[in-house]
C-alpha cells in the first residue's frame, strides 16, 4: 500500500485501512513484541483459567487475573499480562453488544 504525499512538509496521506484491519495488525504486532502468547499461556495455567473456544474468558477469571496483576511491582511482567487483560475485556464488551443485538433481533422479528 503506497502512500500519497500530503501537502504538509514531508507529510503522507493516512493509509486507506479500517478500524477492523488496524486492530487486527496491533493485536498481531503485540503478539510478536511482548511474547504474549507465552504470557497468555501462563497465566492460564498459572491461575487455573478455563477459556471458551473463542478463546474468552469468564467475568470471575478476568477480574481475579487483574486483580493478581494489580500486585505485580515489576513493570515487565505487568506489560504484558495488562494487554492480555485489555483484549479479553475487549473481547467480552464486543461479546455483549453481539448479544444484546441478537435479541433486538429476536424481539422485532417476534413482533412480527
């Protein structure tokens, strides 16, 4: 993907991405560079956490996973454990409004 250039000062056009894509190669990107997948890994193991298929976890395993990383002094561990917690949150709110939008669904479509 070529940038176009801006007529700022050495300036280039923005990228011609979704939010959907950026999140997608930043999940990835931090995959790689924090060693997420041995964290994440872990830390299930560590804490005995059970994961659906999806690879989400359950409210009580988030909240107590965060509450142990709220303990962690060393900020190297807590890095990478933080953005674990950040994506299962993610995960779950996108979860919900799924859901709350499957039975808005499910309600217009009983009205009718």
């Amino acid at each position: 993907m070529a940038l176009r250039p801006k007529t700022e000062r050495h300036g280039t056009e923005s990228p011609n991405v979704t939010t959907d894509q950026m999140l997608d190669n930043l999940n990835v990107y931090l995959d790689k560079r924090l060693g997420l997948r041995k964290c994440h890994d872990d830390m299930c193991q560590r804490y005995s956490i059970k994961h659906s298929e999806s690879g989400q976890w359950a409210v009580p395993n988030i909240k107590m996973a965060y509450e142990k990383t709220q303990r962690l002094w060393t900020n190297t561990k807590k890095d990478g454990l933080s953005v674990i917690l950040v994506k299962q949150i993610l995960q779950h709110l996108q979860k919900c409004e799924t859901d709350k939008l499957q039975c808005e669904i499910k309600a217009e479509k009983a009205k009718v």
